[in-house]
C-alpha cells in the first residue's frame, strides 16, 4: 500500500466524479434501509486479507450501501431535523479531510483553527454575548450539551469545594432535547423536568425553585433552556429564565441547537432576546446553517470557566502551551481532543457566500412553515395542532389513529416520495399521535408540500 499509486489516481476520478454529481442532484433518491442479512447478502465479505480493491469496494457502495441510506437533504425529507449542507461546505468537507490537519492545538492547526475562529465570531455575534464570549466547533449538538454541562458543573464545585463529592441537578422542561437526559446520565447528574404545555418561562422556574428543599437547591448547577424545541419549534422564555437564573446565581445554559440558527434573521431575531445572558449556548451549524456533518457548537460566556473544566494535562501536551506554540486550542474547551478542523466547512461556505445569503436561506425554512400552515388550514383532511415555530408545523389527519400515520410515512417512504414521520403532541384531552414538518432543505417546494398532503387523503 502506498500513499499514492496509479489505481489510487484512477480510482479518484471515479470517486470526485461521484460527489460532484451528488452534490449537483438537488432530488436525489430517497434511500430506504434494508436488513444488515440483506446486504450481508448483496455485499458479501469486505475486510479481508488481501482486500477487494478500491473499484470493487466503490462500486458495492454506489450501487448497493448509499441505496440503503438516506439522503438527509432530500427536498421531500422533512421528519427529525433534516440537513441541507451547501455544495461549498460539502466539497470544502472534502479539502478538509485532503488537507490531513489535526484540529485539538494551535500548534498543529493554527491556520485552520483561525479559519473556523473567524465562523466561530459570526456565531458568538449573533448570540449578543459580550467579550469574551467564544466557542469552539463539536461533533453535534449532543457534545456541546455535555461540554457545557461539564464547565457548569465544575463552576459550581469550584465555587463552594464542599459540593465536590455532591450529586448535582441540573433544571430543564420537558421540552428539552433527548441530549440533555442522556448526557446528564453520562456526568451522574439527576435532572428535574419541568413539565410545560408551551414554553417554559421565568415564572413556571422560579416556581419549580421554590418548592425544592433547601439541600436539593443546593445542589443545582445548571439551568437548560431550548430555544428552538426538536419536536415544535418552541423557544422558551430566555429573558426571564435569565433573570431567574441571576437571582438564584445558576449557571443559564441555551439548547439552539436546531433553533439557533434563525438568530441570523433579523425580524425574527427577537424571539431569542436574553440569550446573550446565557453562560453557554449549543448551536449546530449542521442542522440549519447548511454544514456537512459532524458540527455542532458550543458557546461561553467566560471561557476560562469551560478552559478550566476541559483542558489536558500529560507530560507529552507540555509543548502545546509553550511560549513558541501559543494559541487558541479547541481542546481546551470540550470533551474532544483530537479532533478534525470541522468549523472549516462552514467557514468556507460562509466566507463564499457572504452572511446575507444565509440569513435569506434560512428565513426560507420559516416561510416554507408559514405557507405549510396556510395549505394545512385550507385542505379538508388536515389541520394544525399549533400556529408554526421556527419552522416546524404540527398537524393533523382528521379521524387518523397512530397506525395510520405509522403506514403513511412507511408508504410514502418505500415507494421513494418522501419521508415526513409523525410524532406526540400532549394536548388537554391527552397524547396524541400528529405528523410534523421541519424545513431546512431551501431547495423544498410548495408542490413538495401540497404533493405530501394529497398523499394522506
Ligand atoms: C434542541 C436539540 N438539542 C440537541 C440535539 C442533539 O444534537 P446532535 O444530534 O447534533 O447531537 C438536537 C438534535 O436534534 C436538538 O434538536
């Protein structure tokens, strides 16, 4: 094997040629999963002594593998939070990985760390935090949750070293992403969800305070608010959640994950005012600012809090905080030390494209759940759970049980059309089964829309 040979050369052509037509498909086909006895059987053994070469091994995964997964930025996926990366993040994903740049210390990629820097201030500015909030680029959304919590708790221990052998709490809704109680698991910290209807506000906190003992107060770190909820778009109250926070002196953390991205459009911009009193903020530049995956985001307000919860200590990292070598080190700020320059993506296309096209493409993602709305009210069988958030829509199949919705999307699915899965949505009468839109995709047309609402005829 060497770093570069012929078959090498020839192959790549073949594969280049695969991701500029990729790239360039703005409707490709919708994958559907087959068993893993399924593929063992169309692909046989891969990994073996002598290999099966490079053509052979591209050819089972064009032909057998990528039909077997879904494209996320397929104009007519609209379940989960879908991704939509655009052809400059996805061939600059490319140069990144070409380019062989360890992302964990300046020493290593000072150039690329200053590129995803540059990213990184856009984000911090949208946020309004003040100097000298910074961040650093994660894996996704999952990582930035448990990097802050980590940085949260560790404040907390740092301030009264009594609490150091103390099980923490940290304070969210039920609102809140699926992240938050996996990731309070991982660091042992007990969780108290509040439990909301809509958004979760300063007063239902203070509240939910109030009636804690005075030991279990004592032992909350964090507070976790969501600002821009998976399942609806909710952005909770984050001025008064803050306000709440300041007075009991509680670590304010902002799950925008999903939603964050919207803080680039201006006439929606408001919806997230007191954000930039939060300690910490999650955003991911792989759900609604149009990077590749993996990239996530997570923000602080005083980064030498995350830099003393985070940073690495071995004889063999001595070099990286010499004098000769100093810099930014993403390292430093989440749980993750080497790491790819995953922030580079999203630079690139933010450097070609300029900030004014994203705010317009992602504005699209709202006016698509704006006009979404408007045709769910105006056909027959359908209507809306909700008025739209952000841009998700809930809504209904009148006289649809859960089996239905389940058939649908499952129909809709195989034959290639679209994939649009249903979720629960807690009403008074009780939970009840709903489809849901998320747009992301700019490329999603009004036909899209009105296409997948004659389906359910
Ligand atoms: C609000 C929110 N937080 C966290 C996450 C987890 O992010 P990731 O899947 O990138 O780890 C998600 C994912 O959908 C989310 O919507």
């Amino acid at each position: 094997m060497h770093n570069v040979d012929i078959d090498l050369v020839e192959m790549s052509l073949d594969v280049i040629k695969f991701a500029i037509g990729r790239i360039s498909d703005t409707d490709p086909q919708l994958g559907f999963p087959k068993t893993a006895a399924e593929l063992k059987s169309l692909v046989g053994e891969t990994i073996t002594p002598a290999g099966i070469g490079g053509e052979k091994a591209f050819e089972l995964f064009r032909e057998v593998l990528i039909k077997a997964s879904i494209p996320i930025d397929h104009p007519r996926h609209l379940a989960f939070v879908p991704a939509s990366p655009t052809r400059s993040a996805v061939l600059f994903d490319l140069v990144t990985s070409a380019a062989s740049v360890h992302g964990a210390f300046w020493l290593e990629g000072a150039g690329c760390i200053f590129a995803e820097n540059q990213a990184m201030e856009w984000l911090v500015s949208l946020t309004g935090m003040p100097p000298p909030a910074f961040g650093v680029f994660t894996s996704g959304g999952t990582e930035a949750n448990l990097s802050a919590m980590v940085a949260a708790r560790e404040y907390w221990r740092s301030v009264d070293p009594a609490k150091a052998n103390s099980r923490g709490i940290v304070i969210t809704s039920n609102g809140a992403h699926s992240s938050i109680k996996a990731m309070a698991k991982v660091i042992d910290a007990d969780v108290l969800m509040i439990e909301t209807d809509d958004r979760l506000d300063g007063e239902l906190l203070d509240a939910a305070i109030g009636k804690m003992s005075p030991a279990d107060r004592g032992r909350i770190f964090a507070v976790i608010a969501t600002a821009g909820t998976t399942n609806s778009g909710i952005i909770d109250d984050l001025q008064g959640i803050a306000e709440v926070c300041s007075k009991h002196k509680l670590w304010f953390h902002v799950d925008a994950a999903y939603g964050g991205a919207a803080m680039a459009v201006r006439s929606v911009r408001p919806l997230f005012n007191g954000i930039e009193r939060a300690d910490s903020v999650t955003i991911d530049p792989h759900k609604w600012l149009f990077s590749p995956y993996d990239c996530g985001a997570v923000l602080y307000r005083d980064p030498a809090l995350a830099k003393s919860a985070h940073s690495q200590e071995g004889s063999y990292l001595d070099i990286f905080s010499d004098e000769g070598y100093q810099g930014f080190n993403p390292s430093d700020y989440q749980i993750q030390l080497t790491r790819r320059v995953r922030g580079l993506p999203l630079w690139f296309s933010l450097a070609m494209h300029g900030t004014d096209r994203y705010e317009k493409a992602i504005s699209r993602g709202i006016e698509l759940a704006q006009i979404a709305g408007r045709m769910i009210e105006e056909t027959e069988h359908t209507e809306l759970v909700r008025e739209p958030n952000l841009s998700c829509v809930l809504y209904r199949r009148k006289g649809w049980s859960p089996e239905d919705y389940r058939d649908w999307t499952f129909r809709n699915h195989k034959a290639g059309f679209a994939l649009v899965a249903p979720t629960k949505w807690r009403n008074p009468k009780g939970v009840e089964t709903v489809s849901r839109f998320c747009f992301i995709n700019p490329d999603t047309t009004e036909q899209d829309i009105a296409d997948i609402l004659e389906s359910m005829k």
